[in-house]
C-alpha cells in the first residue's frame, strides 16, 4: 500500500449522475451546492503571478494574496554553502561549494523574541505528565522580500531539511541543529513533495538568464539531502513560449523527477540527471504529477466543443512516459488533488476553490471507477498547506485523508466548521471538524466522530491499523489540553492519544497555521508553508519549525 506522498516521519443513497466517464452513467452523484462552470478552463494549477509593487516592502500575511490568486483555479549553526558555476550546468561541472558564515540570529528581548531553545526550555518547564516534550524549535532568522515559501520538509537519515527563498538547510532530528546549509543562484520556486528512497531531492529554480528572471521556474538543482552537496544541474528548454512558466508543480516516483505545468511534462533521472522523456503523446497537456509508488499525472486535453476542455487522470510510467491507463473525469470536474495513489484516491472539483463543489473518486488499480464516497449531508475537505504557498504548491502535498487497504477504509475529514461566533465576535478564529470512514468498495459512510471543541482532527496514514490524525491545539479559553497525534481504529470510537504535545507548548503550536504535519517513530514534526510578517524583524522571528517527542 502507498499513499501520497506520506513522508516517514451511511445511509443508502438514489443513483444519479456522478463524476464518472457519461454523464448518464448510474453513479452515485456529486454532493454539495448545484454544480458551476470552472472559472479557468484551461492551466488552472498556473495561476498569474500576484501584482508586485513597484516599490517598498509589502508585509502582512500572503494567505489572502494567495487565496485571491487561487480562488479561480483548481486545485508543504554549521557552515553555510554557496553554489556558484554556470547558471545552466551547460558546462557539464558540479557547482562548486564555499563555505561561508551562518546568519546571525537576532537578540531575545521579549517573549516572541525568546531563542527558540530558551522558548523550548521554558515549554517543557510547564509540561505534565504524560505529555511530550518539545524537542527543539526552529525560527527564520533571515530576512526574506515580501515573505517565501517554505518547501518540504524532507526527512532522510537523522536529519530533516527545507528549502526556502535562496538556501536550502538541513537541521538534526534530534535537538534541531544546522547540520548544513546550501546557498543557491536564484530563488526556489518549486520542488517535490518527497525525495527519493536514498535522500535525493532536485528543486526549480527561478533562472537568471531571462529577460523575465521572475516568469521562468526552468532550472533544476539535484541535492543530496544527507550532506547538502549540489549535484547536477540543468536548465529546461523552453521550446513553447509560456508567460506562466513559474508556476510548476513536481514529483518524484523512483529515480524520476517530472516536471508539470509547462503546457508539455518534462522528466530526468535524479541519480545522473539525464533527460528520460517529454511532452506526452498527443494534443493534451499536463497540469501536474503525483509520485510515490505510482505515477499519477492530471491531465487536460481538447474538448469536442471549441474553447473547452476535458480532464483525465493517466497512470504513467515514469522511466519512459507511457500512458499505462486512462480514467476521464466527468465534463465540468477538475482533479483538485490526489490522496493516495496506490489505490487512487482523487479528490475532484466543480467550480472555484472558493464555493465549488467538491467530491471524491476511488479507482481500482486499473484505473476504473470503483466507488465514490457518499458523505451525506457533511462536507468533505482535506488541507492543502501547499495552497498557502505562493509558489511551490503540489498535486500530493494535500493531508486530510487515509487509506488503510487492509479494512477497505478511507478516513476523510469534513469542513472545519466556525465555533464561538458571536456579535462581538464576527470573525471566528477557532473551528472544529469531524472524521469519516468510507467503505472503498460500497462508497457508503462506516460512522464519523466529532474532534473535541474549537480543535480539528487531521488524518495523516494509516499505521498498525489504526489512522494516524494531527490534533490542532485548542482556543486560548481552553485550558491545561494541547495538540497532538490521536488513533482511531476501523471500527472508530473515541480517538486515542498516540504522542500528546504540551499543553504549556498550545501559544507557541497556534502560531504554527496550517501547518504540514509530520509523524514517525514516537515524534511529531510540524512546519509552516510561507513566512512572512508584518516588518523585517517579525519576519526573521517567525517560528518555522517545531518538534515533539521524548
């Protein structure tokens, strides 16, 4: 069994048309509000690039910056390292590396100002027992224009690494130091959800041979995550014209790196950096891939009538670009992301991301429909931290759901729903959520449980039987019960603590929105996907990073 991109660390229903091949097909039909047209029909994973100013610093959060972006289209202390060579690798050298200073980190003077040892310190002062400890935090310490992404995490051996803006840096999993730190030419603006088996990862990079340096994501950087050596690089011929060629969307399934979203699909072997294949056969293009086990790939192609167009999902084979099987998705749906591809799991969209309807497709391996997951009256939807990304979001970076092909079970989280609104109060910051369990082959709801109030379950895998679920920490009203990682086994229930994170550690995890949540061997891992802030100074102590376990 796989599921994308995991990193280590009901009631009977009338057949309608549903999101399935002929729109006349007996399926169980799509939920939600009646359907609405697409607003982008074509490269919806592209969005244009945000309006920049043209002087100055913006500041303040990009998640509405982003969401206005995306709200049409479809849908995580040792030296320093700087590469330096040809911008295109055309000269077949390495990048060499010199070593150079580490950043200064900014003085403590208050409490957001605390080191993040000393924040650490004084957490785990207050934790009871029972409750883990928090390992270490990581904060910014770099000064970064108009916020960055943060892409990753990824784990390999002891140690876990990041790329963001210019640097990518790898830190211990033990105790959060900087083991190394990789200086890079130009800006990363996209890299994998996961690297390969041995550590590798190749990241995009803005290229700064354009008359256009911001436009073009068409240079890629192989990096061993171990050491942080550059290995390989090369830049991406850009054989059709593209005006939104920085937005790509990547991923990794063996020893092959695919490359979407640049109206053709490009592929390399990480191992030495060939080039392995191309544009795919025919007119359609590729929005974007999905690794792991399987190849996924969402794909776009013409439509009978002029101007629109249809969507596939095609399993690939990624060593030589063959199209394995085909499922077409119903005309007026998108593949929004996939949540596992072995089995597939698709989750699809009809309409905006902002008020469209959405509905999920469970395929057999053959790439047939095999059900669809009846929700009722509840809403089903994952989080894509990725979406918080102004670059760098990705087809599989999406939690929120588990596969366990073990009990046939599919674990989905419904929409978080606002808690403590009142006149007052209008804007709600706080939420709760439920967690439903689907029968893979029937489509029909097992049960669903509720999360504790103003908190939200988030299931991450499927381990030992049991789904794994992120906890969020709860309101400020809320007091002595933080965060964590609950179990729920097939048969649901009351979840279960597997790892509790402090209740004095609930301030500082709030400050963590959205987070992409790891879990493995005892410990939990989360990491914001864009840091940003209101001035130069809040931006380098923004706290990006945070460890729990004993």
């Amino acid at each position: 069994m796989s599921q994308p991109p995991q990193q280590g660390f009901g009631a009977p229903y009338e057949p309608q048309p549903g999101v399935y091949g002929d729109p006349g097909q007996p399926q169980p039909g799509p939920y939600g509000y009646p359907p609405q047209p697409p607003t982008v029909p074509y490269g919806r994973h592209q969005p244009q690039p945000p309006n920049r100013p043209s002087g100055g610093r913006s500041r303040g959060r990009l998640a509405g910056l982003v969401a206005a972006v995306l709200a049409g289209v479809l849908v995580i202390g040792a030296g320093v390292w700087f590469v330096v060579g040809g911008d295109d690798g055309s000269d077949g050298k390495k990048p060499l590396a010199k070593e150079t200073a580490g950043p200064e980190q900014p003085g403590a003077e208050s409490n957001r100002k605390k080191t993040p040892a000393a924040e650490a310190a004084e957490i785990n002062k207050g934790r009871k027992e029972g409750e883990a400890k928090v390992r270490w935090i990581q904060k910014n310490g770099v000064d970064v224009p108009l916020g960055a992404s943060a892409l990753g995490p990824w784990i390999t051996g002891g140690t876990v690494a990041k790329a963001m803006y210019r640097t990518v840096s790898g830190y211990s999993l033990e105790d959060g130091s900087q083991k190394w730190s990789l200086r890079l030419s130009a800006d990363v603006c996209a890299a994998p959800t996961q690297p390969t088996a041995d550590g590798k990862i190749v990241i995009g990079l803005l290229t700064d041979t354009s008359a256009d340096v911001e436009e073009n994501c068409d240079k890629l950087q192989m990096i061993d995550l171990a050491t942080g050596e550059a290995g390989w690089s090369v830049t991406i011929d850009r054989a059709v014209h593209n005006d939104l060629h920085r937005y790509v969307i990547m991923a990794i399934s063996g020893d092959v790196v695919t490359i979407g979203g640049l109206r053709r699909a490009e592929a390399y072997r990480v191992s030495d950096g060939k080039h392995l294949w191309g544009k795919l056969p025919g007119p359609c293009e590729v929005e974007g891939f999905a690794g792991g086990s399987v190849m996924l790939a969402s794909v776009l192609c013409p439509a009978e009538s002029k101007g629109e167009v249809d969507q596939e999902v095609r399993r690939i084979d990624p060593v030589t670009g063959r199209t394995l099987w085909t499922y077409k998705v119903r005309k007026d749906w998108n593949v929004d992301a996939f949540y596992s591809v072995d089995p597939p799991v698709i989750f699809l969209r009809n309409g905006p991301l902002v008020g469209g309807t959405s509905a999920i497709a469970v395929l057999n391996d053959d790439g047939t429909a095999r059900s669809q997951p009846v929700p009722g009256g509840d809403t089903l939807e994952g989080l894509c931290p990725g979406k918080e990304r102004e670059l760098g979001w990705n087809l599989d970076i999406c939690m929120g759901a588990a596969v366990d092909t073990e009990t046939d079970t599919l674990y989905v989280t419904t929409k978080r729903r606002p808690v403590g609104r009142t006149k007052s109060r209008p804007v709600v910051r706080w939420f709760t959520n439920d967690v439903v369990a689907f029968d893979m082959s029937t489509g029909k709801k097992k049960w669903k449980v509720p999360s504790p109030a103003t908190q939200t379950l988030m299931p991450l895998r499927v381990e030992g039987g049991k789904v794994l679920m992120y906890l969020s920490p709860p309101d400020p009203k809320t007091k002595g019960v933080g965060g964590g990682i609950m179990a729920l086994g097939p048969q649901g229930g009351t979840p279960q603590p597997v790892l509790r994170h402090p209740a004095s550690a609930v301030a500082t995890e709030r400050t963590f929105d959205e987070p992409i949540v790891l879990h493995a061997d005892g410990r939990s891992l989360l990491m914001i996907p864009q840091v940003s802030g209101d001035t130069d100074e809040e931006e380098m102590e923004r706290r990006t990073m945070i460890a729990f376990g004993d």
